[in-house]
C-alpha cells in the first residue's frame, strides 16, 4: 500500500467517523416538530392581557384589548385550549405549555409489508404521548373569549362598540354594499348592530340557496341571542330560518335533530312561545320541499380518483347514497389503452445520478413511465395526466383510441431525461366547464375564456443528486408546476414557471408566471379562482396554499399553514419529496390536508386562515448510512372526506384516522378544529379511505377490504359514549335555554389530558368471516352502490357491505387475455364512460358488464 493510499484511507475514516457523530447527535437532540404559521408567543401574551383584566374586574380593558384583537388583519393565530369550562381554567392553560417533554424514543423493527421494501429499525414514540393542537386565527379566538364574559363584561363591551357599529351599519343603507355587512359581522359580532348584519348576511346566503352556510349563520346568532335574552318573536324568527334551511337542503336528520332540540328551547321560554312554535312545525309538515343529494357517500373530490361529478352526459350511474352503480359480470375487456412508455422519447444522454438509479427505498419503473396516474373520464373521453404530456383517448366501448397528445411546458433540456420515482407524487387532470359558472361569469370576465379548460402539472426543474464516496448529499427533487390549456385546442393558456430559472423575479412572458413553490395538491377551481396546496423550502419544509386567477395563472393569494420535516440526508439535506397534499372546497370553506403535521380551514374567497389542526406525525429518522432512511407509513395518499360538520382524514405522516369538527354542526363554531374522534392504525392494515355508507367505513389494504363502525355517531358527530361535563354559562336563564338548543354543543371534556390523541374516543373494527390474502391488494378500491370492488391474486373482485360475501367480476384468464397484470396495478379503479377503468403503470384498459 502506497503512502497516498494509506492517507486517503484514513482521511475516509475520519470523515465516516464525523458523518456519524453529526448523524448520532441529531438523534439525541431531535427537534422536529409541527410549526403553525402565525403561531407567535405575542398572540397568546395579548389575550392573556385580556384575560387578566377581566379577572381584575376591568371589563372596560379586556373589552379593548379583545376588540384589537377581533379586528386584526395580521394572520396571528393562537393555540386555543379545547374543554376550558371557564375564564379561570382558559387562562391557566394558555399560561401554561400543555405539552410534556417526550421520553426517549423506544426502538422497534420495522415490519416489512407487502409492496414496500424492508427497513432498518425505526424510532417511534410510545402511543400515550401522541398530541395534537387546535390553532384559531386570532379574531375567532378573541371572539370566543368574548363569548366566555360575564354579563358585566359584555354589557360594557356593548357599550364601547355599538355605536360604531351602528354607524357603520348605516354605511350600509346608504349604498347598500354587502361588504359592510361583512364588515360589521366580522368586527362587531356580539353589539346588536352586529346581531343584524349576521342575520341580514345569513339572509343573503339563504336566497342565493346556500342553505347550509345560511343556516350555520342562523344558528350561530341564535346561540348569541340567548345569551343576550333575546325576545321569543326573535328567537322564533330564528328557528324558523334554521329548520327551513335544513328543510331546503334536504337534511332530515338533522331537521329532526333540531326541530326536538328547538322544542325545548320553546318550552324554556314559557308555555306562549311553545304553542307559537308548535303552530310553526305544522306549517312545516305540510310543505313539500325538494331534498338534496343522500350524504350517506360522504364528500370527496370524484376528480381526485377519477370519475366526474354527476351531470355529465355519460357520467356513471348513482345508485345508493350517491355511490356509482356495480356491474353484475362477467366483465369482458373494452379496450386497451397504449403503452404510455411508448409515447416517450427517453433522452440518450439521461443522466443515472440525475434520475436517483441508486436504490433508495422508492419505486422503481420502466422508462418514461408516469406514477401514479388518474383519469378523468368527461362524457365519453377519457384524460390522462403523464409527465410529460396530456393525452386523450375515446372512451366508447370498443374503441379505447389516443384522440390527441398536449405537450406539457417541460422545459426541452428535462424532456425525456426524467423518470417518476417518487412514492409523493400524484397526477391528475382537473376539468373547468364555464358553462357551470352561472352568473359570475360577467363579474370575473369568465366569459372571456375558452368553454372548457385542462389543468394539470408538470415538471419545470428538479434538483441533481450529488454524493461523496457513496453517501447521498442531495437527492432529486423535482419542481412540479401548473399549466392551464384550451381543452379545444389543446393550447397553453398560462404556466407557473419555476424562479430558480428566471432571470429576474419580475419580469416574465404572457403564459409563464413565477412560482417559488412546488405544486402538491391537485387543482380545485371555484369562481374563477383555481386553488393548489404546495410546498418550499426554508429550513423547515413549508406547506402552504395558493389562490390562482383562472385568466392569468397569477397569484390572488397565499397562506402558509405549517412547517414540518421530511427525511434527510446524512448532510441535513431534503431527502425525499414532501407527499401530496389536497384540498376540498364546501361552502366556500378550503379544507387543506398537507400531509405535513396539519390539517386547515380556510376562507376560499379572501385566504383568511380560519383554523389549523396539528397531530403529532411520525417523526422522521436520522440517517445512519448511504441513503435517507425512510419512515414506516402507514396510510397511502387519501383526500379528506367530509361527513356532514366532521371531516376525516388519513394523513400520510401519521398513524391515526382523524375526525375534525369542521365548527359547521349543530355544536357550533366554538369546536371548529377540535378532533372528535381517533382510530389507530398502527397495525398498518388499512391504507386507502373509500368512503362511508349506512354507518361504516370503509378502507382498502394491502391484506384485505375493511370497515370501522360509526353508526354511533349523534348529529353533532360525536361518538355518544363520550362522557361530557357541561360549561357553565353567565347566568341561569341563559344556561336553561342554550343547554336546551345546543345540547353538546355547550359540553367540553373533562380531561385535562385531551389533546392526548390515546384519551380521545376511537372507532371499533367491524368484523369478516373471509379470508384475505396477504399482501394481494396493491391498489385502492372503489366503494361502490352494492359493496366494494377491488383487485386481488390477478382478478377483479367485488365484496358486498357485510363484509361477508364476495364474487369475481373478472376471472384471471380474461385480465390476462386483455395484457393486464392486476397484481401490478398501482393507480387504482374507476368506473366512467359506462365501463370499470383500471389503471396500471404502463396503460389504461376498460372492462364492461351486461350491466353497464
């Protein structure tokens, strides 16, 4: 051995040496956390200023200090305590860090499962220190300490404030913008100015038939005027709007949970106002409104996994609780799509270091090939979102043809030299109709667009791997951007364009618009604004939201919403790309799953953050060796379902099922972020949510098709067995009346230990008499009319609700005649243009039934 040999090799060892002292120290001094954006100490210190005046009995200096807080437009939001029965205990647990140092982290062999590549040992938490936290943007926090005042204290609040929003009210009548009304309702909820405006701005919605955001209004200012002993004809007004909404909306349960709970509000008020409410209800009962939609099915994005909203002139067939008919088989093969890999052209120069061909744990694929993909089926063309292009096939049975390819904006030096191999990464085609618009389009210069446009991602840039000596220093990450096109002509309309290509921030061509982040969710377009969750980078992982014009691609806003962490290189690089995260819009109310530590609700039309839920995800490892260790997942990518006031959500960092008070229920607005219920999972066998229908949920797994119990749920969306203590109210009155009307919704834990995620109520499993086998489920099912279809040991199979009986709906032999391998089918099921959709990794092929 020479000199320089004997100098380098011992050069190796010291730099091994300190790679792993700098690697065992991040493991000792772990500081990965959940940060809400806006979160600051300062917030909490001045509603605790608050908080110590009215304690002193300085109503007049509490009422101040709530009153800047209620109309700042700073973004500040606060941890607000869930179950603080009163001021005293609200103060102490907001001077007070809830949060416990966690024990040293035990270590446990990861199991291998199926579909997944073994790992080393992982750290995890013990179950019992698992946290979450509920984060109010400011304004509502200090509007739900004013809530919490003693009669004295709102009196006086009433007195400093009332008149100015009389004054701004009378702004109103003169030029009757209904911004003011918003104004008011927004800065003065609780003077008797405000009282109207909530009501008038809850009129509105009602006559635009937005009868569920109507009738959260109404409920809301019932609530309020009971405290304020209100008069039994405003009381009755009220109700009587309420139940009529619900009414409107085709709610019957919830019409009846009301109307039992409203009677007893009625008799409360004295046997006068009883008998004038029971004349209301008979005038109820004779009227015969239409109803709306069953929600048995839940709410969630049809676009996400393919499908179309119903109303499509070849949308598919709603059977039970707004779930998609099943075929009754034998299923025989439409057509076949091409070999998607076919259609690209792979660069003869692809760089393996540029492209990750060093095994890392994620998956790997054959050239040019696009993972996952999911089609959108519109009337009878079926569309595609690849890496590199769009492409649109005839849908027809029998037919199966590529109509057209649209180039995505890759720039020329990334085409054909990027392969998919992130686990993250989701691609979807969004369809916006402007023929669904209605009026806005005058308001928003729509009616300038072409009738239908495509939107999607695409690839702008991406990171290059660099290593030392085998040891991973950065890793691929690409930079997915967005891009709207002329459905009818397949022209670009505008793209976001990666800044880190710019030459200058500010200066950029008519179709390409700066983007500093990368695009994570898929798109949701509302009023001409298209939304998208993202990402970037600062320390800290960042995810955030963004509002899109649809005529310009450019920004109208952005949120952030949290900062977390994802895997690393052993030089304290970003070491894998941060999951896919996804948004649902109800009621002009965004609901962002990041994927990253926290779940938010935000205001669609101005970005204003109205609440954040923090769960303690599965802390990623420290690297110990050549490539980013990896966590154990337990969930596969799931966008959120809404049920009613709870939405449900499986986030790819985390081992729970969550269920989030949206604050739109019969509860109220003061639960709004607060998680009603848990299901664990860290046994790892359920992965894909489906949905619900008449009382279960259901999931698909690697081992098997599963349902949890949630048949005893109340209308509030609380599991019943929950013991409650109810919060004591200003005065005796009021608490008979509101106890009467809200029922739980005026009822808080008694456990001080309830942002414990172990302390919460947790679903039960439902039981199966089949046997499954292991690991032969590798893409999600479909929750269909008449059970749930999915594929298994090379064929397509359907189980019925019970969980009892299954058949095949597609024999081995016929899949394989048709060239498809379903034990590698990694998008998933779909049923549209009158056929199942199954999708592969390299292609598209379509069965259909003699029931289709």
């Amino acid at each position: 051995m020479t000199v320089a040999e004997d100098l380098k090799n011992r050069v190796s060892r010291v730099v091994a040496g300190f790679l792993l002292l700098l690697c065992v120290a991040g493991v000792l001094s772990a500081r990965e956390q959940v940060l809400v954006a806006g979160s600051g100490g300062e917030w909490t210190s001045r509603l605790l200023e608050a908080l110590n005046a009215v304690e002193a009995g300085d109503y007049a200096r509490g009422a101040q200090v709530l009153q800047r807080l209620l109309s700042s437009d700073e973004g500040g939001m606060v941890r607000m305590p869930v179950g603080a029965a009163d001021l005293s205990q609200l103060k102490l647990r907001l001077s007070s860090d809830s949060r416990r140092p966690a024990p040293a982290p035990a270590v446990r062999p990861a199991p291998a499962r199926p579909g997944q590549f073994a790992r080393p040992s992982q750290f995890s938490s013990t179950r019992s220190e698992k946290e979450w936290g509920r984060y109010l943007n400011v304004s509502s926090a200090a509007e739900m300490v004013l809530r919490m005042l003693p009669a004295q204290g709102l009196a006086e609040y009433r007195k400093l404030y009332g008149q100015a929003a009389g004054r701004l009210l009378r702004q109103y009548e003169e030029n009757g913008d209904p911004g003011i009304i918003r104004q008011v309702s927004r800065l003065y909820p609780l003077t008797e100015p405000g009282f109207f405006a909530r009501e008038l701005e809850a009129d509105l919605a009602f006559e635009a038939s937005r009868f569920d955001s109507a009738w959260v209004s109404y409920r809301a200012v019932l609530g309020d005027r009971i405290e304020s002993e209100g008069s039994p004809d405003v009381l009755l007004r009220l109700i009587e709007k309420a139940l009529a909404c619900l009414k409107l909306a085709g709610a019957d349960t919830l019409f009846e949970h009301e109307k039992e709970r409203c009677g007893q509000l009625a008799q409360s008020a004295g046997e006068q106002t009883l008998q004038r409410y029971q004349a209301l209800l008979k005038k109820f009962d004779g009227l015969q409104l239409q109803a709306g939609l069953p929600a048995d099915a839940g709410r969630v994005p049809a676009s996400y996994w393919g499908g179309e909203i119903p109303g499509g002139s070849a949308s598919p067939r709603f059977g039970a609780g707004g779930l998609p008919d099943q075929p009754g088989g034998p299923m025989e093969a439409s057509w076949k799509s091409l070999d998607w890999a076919s259609t690209v052209t792979v660069a003869a120069d692809m760089d393996p270091l540029l492209n990750n061909s060093f095994f890392r744990g994620q998956m790997r694929q054959p050239q040019g090939i696009d993972y996952p993909f999911v089609p959108l089926v519109r009337r009878n063309s079926v569309f595609v979102s690849g890496v590199y292009s769009i492409y649109e096939i005839d849908g027809r049975p029998g037919v199966g043809k590529l109509l057209r390819q649209i180039e995505k904006p890759t720039p020329p030096s990334l085409r054909g030299r990027y392969r998919e191999q992130s686990d993250s990464s989701i691609y979807t085609v969004t369809l916006w109709d402007r023929s669904r618009e209605g009026g806005v389009d005058r308001f928003r210069g729509l009616d300038e667009l072409p009738g239908e446009i495509l939107l999607s991602h695409y690839i702008a840039g991406f990171s290059r791997r660099r290593h030392y000596m085998g040891y991973d220093i950065t890793v691929s990450i690409p930079t997915r951007s967005l891009a709207a096109f002329d459905r009818g002509s397949g022209d670009l309309l505008w793209r976001t364009e990666d800044l880190r290509a710019s030459v200058q921030k500010d200066i950029y061509g008519p179709n390409e618009i700066p983007a500093e982040i990368s695009y994570s969710s898929p798109v949701v377009v509302r009023d001409g604004l298209v939304f998208a969750g993202g990402w970037k980078q600062d320390g800290y992982i960042n995810s955030l939201v963004r509002a899109l014009d649809l005529r310009t691609g450019k920004t109208a806003w952005e949120v952030p919403i949290s900062s977390a962490q994802m895997e690393q290189t052993m030089f304290g690089e970003l070491g894998r790309e941060p999951f896919a995260s996804f948004l649902l819009e109800e009621a002009g109310v965004l609901y962002y799953l990041s994927n990253l530590g926290a779940v938010a609700a935000i205001e669609s039309r101005s970005g204003r953050v109205l609440w954040v839920t923090a769960y303690d995800y599965i802390k990623p490892p420290a690297t110990v060796g050549r490539i980013p260790r990896m966590r154990h997942l337990y969930w596969g990518l799931n966008a959120p379902l809404l049920l009613g006031n709870v939405l449900v959500v499986a986030p790819r960092d985390s081992q729970y099922l969550l269920a989030i008070d949206t604050g739109r229920g019969p509860a109220g607005r003061g639960r709004a972020g607060e998680i009603r219920w848990v299901y664990d999972n860290s046994a790892g066998d359920l992965r894909d949510l489906l949905g619900v229908h008449q009382g279960k949920l259901y999931f698909s797994g690697p081992d098997g098709v599963f349902a949890l119990d949630i048949s005893s749920l109340d209308a509030a969306g609380d599991v019943t067995a929950r013991p409650r203590a109810p919060r004591p109210l200003s005065n005796a009155a009021a608490r008979k009346r509101l106890e009467a009307l809200l029922g739980s919704g005026v009822t808080v834990a008694a456990d001080n230990n309830s942002d414990r995620l172990s302390r919460l109520p947790s679903l039960s499993r439902i039981g199966s008499p089949l046997v499954w086998s292991t690991g032969s489920i590798a893409a999600r099912g479909l929750l269909t009319s008449s059970g749930v279809i999915y594929a298994s040991s090379g064929q397509l199979q359907a189980v019925d609700f019970e969980l009892r009986k299954r058949n095949v709906l597609l024999p081995k032999e016929v899949a394989v005649r048709s060239g498809l391998s379903l034990g590698d089918m990694s998008g998933g099921i779909h049923i549209g243009a009158g056929q199942i959709i199954i999708s592969s990794q390299r292609s598209l092929t379509a069965f259909s039934g003699p029931t289709f």
